[in-house]
C-alpha cells in the first residue's frame, strides 16, 4: 500500500477518534474505556498470532513487541478501570 494512503488514513482515524470521544458524556466513559480494555484483548490475540508465525526474523520481533506493548496496556486500562468504580463504591459508616 502507498505510504501517502497509510497515513491519511492514520490521520482520519486520530481525528475521528478525538471528536468522538469529545462528544460522550463523562458518565459513559467508565463502559467507553472497558470496551476499549476488550478491543485492546483482541490486539494481544493477534499479536500473538503474528508473533507465533513464521521464518522471518522482523515479523517475530514486531510481535513480540505488539504483545508485550498490548499487555501493558490491556493490564493499565483494568487498573485505571478498577480504581473509577472504587471511587463510586459507598464507605462502610456512611449513611
């Protein structure tokens, strides 16, 4: 594919995502973020699958690298995830 393409392609989505993320009201973004955390599982699957294939070298390292960055951030968005619905959990001896 033309690197041109690629990258415009690479730009309407860093805008389409930046405006709707714009637009969703701050009580949604706690089910925003864990379907967010899902569709980051399925980037760890296939970086899996890339990882395990094949006889070239580079591919081997992108996938280890693809997995290990989407591990990170599949655990970080659990975490962050975890510790909102901590905040809206009631205090023991509060009314």
């Amino acid at each position: 594919m033309d690197i041109v393409f690629l990258t415009f392609i690479l730009m309407l989505a860093i805008f389409l995502g930046f405006e709707l993320i714009n637009k969703v009201p701050a009580t949604l973004h706690t089910p925003l973020m864990s379907g967010a955390n899902a569709i980051s599982g399925i980037t760890v699957v296939g970086a899996i699958s890339l990882a395990g294939t094949g006889e070239q070298d580079l591919a081997n390292w992108l996938g280890a690298a693809a997995v290990a960055l989407a591990t990170i951030n599949v655990v970080g968005g659990y975490m962050v995830t975890d510790r909102m619905l901590a905040m809206f959990k009631k205090k023991e001896g509060s009314h």
